[in-house]
C-alpha cells in the first residue's frame, strides 16, 4: 500500500539554486575593493608588532580625543542656529533682500572651511588690517599695549567651521519647513500660540530630523578636516593621524587613531537614527495646503535681511574679498607656471575619478537591480561607508594593503623577468584615484541608484523581449534615462575631488601638486600672495553645483506656480 501512494505522488522538485550572473559577480568585487580600505584600517590596528595603544592612551590620545569632541560639539550646536535660523527666516517671512539672500546663504559651501582659515588669520593676525588700523587709529605701538583675542585657537577653528558648514542644516531644514503644512501652524496659531511658540512646539519639532541629520554631516565634516585645524594649531585625531605616522613613523599607532574615528563616525550616526526613531511624524493629508510667508515690514524686515546677511558676509564675502585683494595685488602670481600645472593635475584627477566613480557605481546598481541574490543588496548600503571615512583615514587603507600589493607584483616581474622592478602602484596617480574613488563612491550610488530607481522594469522585460541581453539593456535604455542624473553626479564629484586635502597629501606622487595641496603648501610657508590664486580657483570650480541647485529650484519652484 505504501507502495501504490509513493508511486500516486509526485516527487517534490528540488529547489533551483540562483546561479550568480556575471553583473551580480561584478557588483561584489567592486563593493569589496570599495570596502577594502576601510577593513585594512581595522586589521592595520588589530594586529600592531608593538604596545602601542598603551603608549597612545597615556600621552597624546586623551588630547586628540578631547579637541576632537569640543569642536564638534561648538560646530554642532553653532551649525544647527545658524542653519536652522536661517531656514525658518526665509521659509516662513518675507522681508527685503529675501529673494537673493535665500540663494547667498550657500555661497560658504564653495569655500572650504581651510582657504577660510588662510583668509580669516591674514585679515586678524597682528600685521593685517583690522590690529593695523586699530593701531593707528588709537596710537598703540605695539601689542603690549592692547588686547587682542588669540587667532590660532579652537574658538577661531570652531568659528570657521561653523561660517562654512552651516548650509547643510540650512538646505535640509529649508527642505523640511517647506513640506510642512500650513494648517498646522494655523491650528497652533488658532489655539492661541504666538509666531515663537509655533516655532518651538509645531515646526521645530517636525523639523528636528532634518536639523540633527545636518548637525550630524557637519560633525562628521569637523571630524574628518585637516587644513584648517592643522593651519590654527589645534590638535584633533586627525592631525594625530599624520603626526603619528608622519613624524613617529608608527603605521599602527595612525591606524589605531583612524579607528578611534571611525568608531566616533559610527557612533554619531547611529544616535542621529536612534533618536528619531522613536519621533516619526506623519501627514494624514496628502494634499498639503502650501505656506504663505508672513509679510515683514520696517525694523523687522530689516532685522532679519540682516541676520541673513551676516553668515553671507563673514563665511563668503570676507574670506573671498581678502583673496580678490591678494590676487589682484600681487598679480604676477598668477603667471606662476606651478599653479597651472595643479590646475591642470587637478583637471585630469577629477574628471578620471567623476569617470571610474560612475562607472563602478553604474555596475554595482545594476547588477543590484538584476541580482536574485541577498548579498549584492546588503553590501550597495555598507558600500557608501567611504563617504564617512576622513580622508586621511582611508589613505591609511590605501596606501599599505597598495604597498603589499606593489611588494608582491614586483617579485614575481623580477622572477618572470629578471632585472629590477619598482613601486608600480604605491605613490601613483592611480593610488589616489583609488582613494577618491572609496571617499566619492557613495555620491555616484546616489545618483545613478536615484535615476535607475524611476526607471520602470517593464522597459527590461520590453528590451529583453526583443532579444536583448542585459548589457545592451543598459546601453540602450538605461544610460540615455539616466545621463542627466550620471552629469549632476560627476559634476558633485569633480567639485570634491578638487577640495580634498588629506588623502591627496599622503597619496600624491612625488611632485606632484592640485590646487588644493598648492594652496595648503604655500599657506603653510606663510606665503598667502602666492595661495590666493589657487585658492581663487577652487571656489569658483566649487560654485558649480550651487549655480546647479539653484536652477533646478528655480525652475521647480515655476513649475508648481504655474
């Protein structure tokens, strides 16, 4: 009997594994080189030949840790009232100037916080304008006889980095205050709440993720600079990093620094997510009724074109009027053949990393999108870590397991083809093309994960239909949908390859200058003439994409109007 109902029953079919596909392949080994510096970091640490956190925790970690943490938290709390006061200005009144002064408030974002540093201490320092003519104004011979603040301090580095990062909480909190509904704060004014009561129990509140996620980024910028804490003398885990390794020429040491920082990277944003997680605010209107900006008049409306007009001022028009005033003084600089050939170097790095960023980013998604597997899609968002990653922590990661690599490519030549073989990789354009790469790679996934995501699959099962495979899919559909998306990315990525300093300092070939490590040099050497060039230059490259972002808004803000 058991017999007959075993031969009745059909034999249960075996589940077919997913075989790997050749873009699902693709996809994990861009993502582990992408990841790879990052663990080299780590394992460089775990695995040091001598005692040395021992060593570090009893003299200069406590130090770097500290600094570190003090900056933060003044860039913090400074970025998060300026951008959000500056957001709800702009978003919720309209007063003189408002028009233009709601585009100006990102103008600190092309001038990196270091070239602001070059131009703040030329203009306070005891030779400059402002202690000169203070000078001759009251009679004083000599400092002795006056006080004036120190300039290479924490406060002043904390004042900088807050007058250059402030528009992140500003873009993000502008964005938040602009999807809320006006019902609500007519029914928070109706219950009897004046404009600063609305502001601190309905719109902040709704805002507060928006805010903290701009707190968090400039944090984690303050955390990851070089140029400006190093130029003021302040010393964090990051200038720990290159004095460590640099000075001390002790590899593990810097590594054990790096991971310090990482873990306070991590550290700062799983609080920023753990902290709204519990606060989630939701709309049970899908139309939301758009605000209209209160009308300000008088003392008021000049009052807050002026709280607008300060950070323009003291963030971009300042640092920039010292720079034009250098540049055109000492013109003959710009005839340096130096300058040319970084601006140059600097050409060639960012457009080849824009290419090999949206390249790796262009196969990791779409094989992503393609893939039946867990794997390619849990490592796409660990893939972005990067971004996070200070610069010089991820030249740690590149430059050693680089070297290894150099070590090993270099016996075999010498075995295969006997003779002597030098350092290929080590100390190379493509190292640093590398690095970039890791450092950017998360602004390429964005973009091209962004166009790909509003691309319906039914235009693969079409494509396919037709007898197309899955890289003439791409080619054929998907790149000509996604293109303005790839230029926005590139031109992002471009912009901060032409901004990085740390990583293009270690990893730099041997004579080998950018704008920014030219201007870094020559501000080091005290010789800000020669700097302001270069300097120039970098800022008018890193408006781009603030000329870009206010044309798209322009153009969206039109399209809702009509």
């Amino acid at each position: 009997m058991v017999d007959q109902v075993t031969q009745v029953l059909p034999k249960p079919k075996r589940r077919r594994r997913a075989r790997p596909d050749i873009w699902s392949v693709w996809a994990l080994v861009v993502a582990a080189l992408v990841l790879a510096p990052i663990v080299a970091v780590v394992w460089i640490a775990a695995t040091p030949g001598d005692p040395v956190w021992a060593h570090l925790t009893s003299t200069v970690l406590p130090r770097y840790l500290m600094n570190s943490l003090l900056l933060m938290a003044l860039v913090g709390l400074g970025t998060g009232l300026l951008g959000a006061g500056a957001a709800w200005l702009v978003v919720m009144y309209d007063f003189a100037g408002k028009r233009w002064l709601q585009w100006a408030l990102l103008a600190p974002l092309a001038l990196p916080a270091y070239i602001g540093a070059y131009a703040l201490v030329d203009f306070l320092e005891y030779a400059g304008p402002v202690q000169t003519g203070l000078r001759n104004l009251f009679g004083w011979q000599s400092a002795r006889d006056y006080w004036f603040f120190e300039i290479r301090s924490l406060w002043s580095a904390a004042f900088v980095l807050t007058l250059a990062l402030y528009p992140y909480v500003y873009l993000l909190t502008r964005a938040a205050l602009r999807e809320q509904s006006a019902s609500l704060n007519e029914v928070a004014r109706a219950l009897g709440c004046g404009p600063r009561m609305v502001f601190w129990r309905v719109a902040l509140p709704l805002a507060r993720p928006a805010i903290a996620a701009g707190m968090a980024i400039a944090m984690m910028e303050t955390l990851a600079d070089f140029g400006t804490v190093n130029y003021f003398a302040v010393q964090t885990l990051t200038t720990g990093i290159f004095t460590t390794w640099l000075q001390s020429y002790n590899a593990a040491g810097a590594a054990q620094i790096a991971c310090v920082i990482l873990v306070l990277v991590l550290v700062l944003a799983g609080t920023e997510k753990f902290s709204r997680r519990a606060r989630r605010y939701h709309s049970l209107n899908s139309r939301r009724a758009p605000h209209v900006p209160t009308k300000l008049r008088g003392l008021r409306s000049a009052l807050a074109a002026i709280a607008c007009l300060v950070p323009i001022l003291l963030g971009f028009v300042l640092p920039v009027g010292v720079l034009v005033q250098l540049g055109l003084t000492y013109f003959s600089a710009w005839g340096n053949a130096d300058l040319w050939r970084a601006a140059l170097h600097t050409l060639l790095l960012g457009g080849l990393t824009a290419v090999v960023v949206l390249g790796a980013a262009t196969v990791v998604v779409y094989g992503v999108r393609l893939s039946r597997h867990r794997l390619p899609r849990l490592l796409l968002p660990v893939a972005t870590l990067g971004y996070a990653a200070p610069g010089a922590v991820l030249a740690i990661g590149v430059l050693f397991p680089l070297a290894a690599l150099d070590n090993w490519l270099a016996e075999a030549l010498e075995a295969l083809f006997g003779g002597r073989f030098g350092l290929l990789l080590t100390g190379s354009v493509a190292a640093l093309i590398f690095a970039y790469t890791v450092r950017f790679f998360a602004i390429g996934q964005g973009a091209v994960d962004g166009a790909l995501g509003r691309v319906t699959p039914s235009m693969d099962m079409a494509a396919r239909s037709l007898g197309r495979n899955s890289g003439q899919v791409l080619r054929a559909v998907h790149l000509p949908l996604i293109k303005g998306s790839i230029q926005v990315g590139a031109l992002l990525i471009f912009v901060d390859v032409v901004k990085e300093l740390p990583a293009t300092l270690i990893l730099r070939p041997f004579n080998f200058e950018t704008l920014a490590t030219h201007v870094y040099n020559q501000a080091s050497l005290e010789n800000l003439p020669l700097a302001a060039p270069a300097a120039l230059l970098v800022i008018l490259v890193s408006l781009l994409p603030l000329v870009l972002i206010a044309r798209h808004e322009h153009g969206q803000n039109q399209a809702r109007n009509d």
